[in-house]
C-alpha cells in the first residue's frame, strides 16, 4: 500500500479529531440527558430529591401530631375552670360534699391512669399508634361535651360526673403519650431533631394553656355556661381530622407481640425502687414532690371560699398559670445547660416548698399570682427531677432502656398520687373546711402546708444522697 500523502494524513487526521468529538459529544449529550432523568424540575438528583420530600412529609406529620396534642391540651384547659363548678353545683353547693367526692374522684382517676397507661402502651406497640390516637383523642372531648351541656345538676348525677372526670383523664394522658410515641417513631434516628420537636411542642402546649381559659370566659359571656364544653365537642371533629390526615407510624417490623407480664401497672411503677438503695433514695424523692401537684384538685374551691372567686376569675389566673408555666419551663431548658440537674431540683424544691406555703396564706387578690411569680424556678421541679433520675438509671442500671425508665417514673407519680397523695392532701382540706373561723379568717391552709412539707422533705432527701 503506498504511503499516505501529507494532505491525506491531515484530512485523516481531521476526520478523527471530528470523531472523537462528536463521540465527546455525544457522552457529553448522554450524560446530561441521563443527568436529566436522573433529577428533578429543580435540577436536584432524584435520590436526593427523595430524601427532601421524606423529610418534608415527616416533619409535615411531627407538625400535625403536635397540632393535635396543643389543641387536645387547650380544649381541656378551655373547660378546666367549669369542671369544679360543674362538680359543685352537682353537689347543690355543699362544700364538704364536693371535697368528699372530688377526693374520691381525684383517687379513682390516679388509679384508672395507673392501670390503663400500660394498656394503652402495649396496644400501641401492637396495633400501631393511630388506632389509640383516633380512640382516645376525640373520644375524651365529646364525653366532657355531654358533660357540661346534658347533664343535669342534680345530687344522682355525682357518680356519673365522677366517673367521666376519671375517664376524661386517662383518655387524655393515653392520648399525648401516643402521640408522643409517634413522634419519636419519625424522628428515631435524629436526637437532635426529636429535642427541638418536643420542645416545640411544650411551646404550642403552654401557649394553648394560656389562650384556652381567656377564651372561656368570651364563650360563657356571650353563649352561656354551656359554651366551653359545646365547643370542646366541636373542636374534638378537628383533632379527629387530623390524626386522620396522619398516616401509621409504627412499621410492621418495629411491631411487638402483646405480653400479659406488661400490663402489670405495679411491676412498672415499683421498678427503680427495686434497683438498689440509691436509685431508690431518688425515687423516694420524687415521689414526695408528685405529691404536691395533688393540691390543684382543690384549687377552684379554695379560691371560692377564701375570696369568692368565680368562673372569671378563676380563668383569668389559670391563663396566667399557664404563662408561669410555659416561662418556667423555658427557664429550666437554659438553666439544664449551665447548672446540673442536683442543683437545679436542690433550688427548686425550697422554691417550690416557698410557694405553696404563700399560696396557703392567700387572702388578697394578688397573693396566688405572687406565689407562682415566686415558684417560677420550681414549677418545672418534676422535669429536673425526671432529667437526674434518668441519668441515674443510665449510669448505674445501663441494661433497663430509656422508655422503660419514663414509663416506670409515669407509673411511680400515678401511684403515688393515688395511694398517697390524693388521700393525704384530700384529708387535710377537709380538715381545714371543718374549722370556719380559719377558713375566713385568712389562716393557713393545711393542704397547701402539707404540700410544702412534702416539697421540703423531697429536698432533705436530696440534700443526704450520696451518688455511687
């Protein structure tokens, strides 16, 4: 073959040039066009592009789940203030008769919370979480809105309005329990994400505390004393709407077979007092405090026979109750990064112990707002405590899982408020109703002295705890 030409070989040369630059061109062609089907209008890879719409849905859903729980929260802070007033005018205003049967109450609802918590966690755990929220959500406010609007004040009514006061209760507690389950199910493997939802979610519920009470007033006003309890009923459509508009959170594998030994309340509630005699001396400890959250009871009565408060008065402190109460819980988030939670429930228990012994001295208009402005650093004791007594477990108990722990410390503070609790704050306001000279003369009540010795007892017993 002869040699090629000069010319030729640049003409070849050329051509494979062009070649290989319209094969170039064409990968370059292909990889756009297989780039172009591999992403979205937005020019993201489909993959990632993915993960962004789970990650959007899934806070879409932590969103509704903590919409319903605020709502379910303001709807019974909207009929709070109307249940005792409800409870005595079923009583035909016989103070001594409501504080009997508000005692037996309050004791029958710590025993059905602490009997049906267990329950409701196990069913979740099988069944999935929105079975148990459609259940126990709308279920508990349409039973508060027969309550208040069909019910009639009479002295044969008082079991039934009992009884649905104890229901209303366990409904309520099995509901934001679940929902906080569900919570946790999207957000497992995201710590940090979980915290900043469940915060969120005490700043949606300390605001809806807040709303719910001044809203009630409006609603008595103009729409009588039925109001608050029909638009309870109302509002139960909406949280039924949107849990419907939730989908399942638990997966079929992270279901568990239902055993009988779970829903045993005692084998719970009695667990970290079984883990030795330091995790004990906590509990103990936490245990006296739970008992002074059993003084709200008797509350409204209280502040009706000392100042002759009624409904709107009673709202408006509730609202700032809820205020006080979405301040300090702020104020423990920041106080938790600097301080240690010893310190923290050392400080809060003498603050708290301070408190409701004002509120027993109460007989001026500003007096119970002043006791909660000063038990700001204790009004969310019980978080600290739950905080340190977690930590505890952790270090000296590994093997017991963090869901077990606070659902041990839920059982503990039903049974003590049941057992203990409800009977001893319950007799020492009757004791105090007994005497009329003190109940007018402005002297201090018994119940509240008796929560404060309770308050100051949880703190000896902190003081003399030697961790292992």
């Amino acid at each position: 073959m002869a040699p090629l030409s000069t010319a030729e070989c640049s003409q070849n040369g050329h051509q494979a040039l062009d070649s290989i630059s319209q094969e170039q061109t064409g990968v370059h062609h292909n990889g756009r066009l297989a780039e172009s089907v591999a992403s979205g209008k937005d020019g993201k890879p489909t993959g990632q592009a993915q993960a962004d719409g789970h990650d959007m849905q899934r806070q879409k859903q932590v969103l509704l789940l903590q919409a319903s729980a605020a709502l379910q929260t303001f709807c019974n802070s909207l009929i709070h203030s109307d249940v005792s007033v409800l409870l005595l005018e079923v009583c035909q205003q016989d103070a001594h008769s409501f504080t009997q049967w508000s005692m037996c109450q309050r004791t029958a609802e710590s025993f059905l919370d602490f009997l049906a918590t267990p329950a409701v966690c196990v069913l979740a755990d099988a069944y999935g979480r929105r079975p148990l929220l459609l259940l126990t959500g709308p279920l508990e406010l349409c039973g508060w809105s027969v309550i208040g609007a069909l019910v009639p004040r009479t002295l044969t009514s008082k079991p039934l309005v009992a009884f649905m006061k104890a229901l209303s209760s366990v409904t309520s507690t099995a509901f934001l329990t679940v929902s906080s389950s569900a919570q946790s199910d999207l957000l497992q493997h995201r710590p940090k994400d979980l915290a900043d939802a469940i915060a969120t979610g005490q700043s949606y519920v300390g605001l809806a505390v807040v709303g719910a009470p001044l809203l009630s007033i409006l609603l008595r006003r103009n729409f009588g004393a039925h109001a608050p309890f029909w638009m309870a009923g109302v509002l139960s459509s909406i949280i039924l709407a949107t849990v419907l508009s939730v989908p399942e959170t638990l997966e079929t594998s992270g279901r568990r077979r239902i055993e009988l030994h779970k829903f045993n309340p005692l084998e719970s509630a009695t667990l970290l007092f079984r883990q030795g005699s330091n995790l004990a001396h906590l509990a103990l400890m936490y245990s006296m405090q739970c008992v002074t959250r059993c003084v709200d009871a008797y509350l409204h009565t209280f502040m009706e026979l000392r100042l002759g408060w009624g409904r709107t008065q009673m709202s408006k402190l509730l609202s700032f109750w809820g205020f006080c109460v979405f301040l300090g819980s702020n104020l423990l988030r920041k106080a938790l990064k600097r301080f240690s939670a010893r310190r923290i429930v050392l400080a809060g228990t003498l603050f708290s112990a301070a408190d409701l012994a004002l509120r027993g001295l109460t007989h001026r208009w500003w007096h119970l707002p002043a006791a909660l402005v000063l038990g700001l650093p204790g009004i969310s004791v019980e978080s600290a405590m739950r905080a340190m007594l977690t930590s505890a477990v952790r270090d000296q108990c590994p093997t017991l899982g963090g869901a077990t722990t606070q659902a041990a410390l839920k059982m503990q503070q039903t049974l003590t408020c049941a057992v203990v609790g409800s009977p001893l704050i319950g007799q020492a306001f009757a004791w105090w109703l007994r005497q009329p000279r003190k109940v007018s003369s402005g002297f201090v009540a018994t119940h509240y002295v008796t929560a404060s010795l309770c308050s100051l007892l949880a703190h000896a017993l902190l003081q003399s705890y030697v961790p292992a």
